[in-house]
C-alpha cells in the first residue's frame, strides 16, 4: 500500500510524477509546435505563443 506515495523519476505514465519542471516545459513547447503554434522566445526568457 505505500508504493502509492512514492515519487517516480520515469516518463513511464504511472501518474506519479517525476519530471522536472523545465522538462515539462519542453513537452508543452513541442505539443504547442504540433497543434500549429508558433513560439518565439524574447530576450527576457518569456514565451510568446501565436497562431
């Protein structure tokens, strides 16, 4: 029963969770690119997303 608390570090969809935020960051980036989006990045470190 306590394996359910536990943090796995895979990206094995056990829904545990595991990933670091900047990997999170690039799936979205990369699913965003796929449904059409354009990213640009300005000089500050932000993302401006467009269609």
């Amino acid at each position: 029963m306590g394996d359910d608390k536990k943090k796995c570090n895979c990206d094995c969809g056990c829904g545990h969770g595991g990933k670091l935020p900047e990997d999170k960051v690039e799936d979205l980036k990369d699913a965003l690119k796929k449904l059409g989006y354009k990213l640009e990045e300005t000089e500050d470190g932000e993302i401006k997303v467009t269609k």
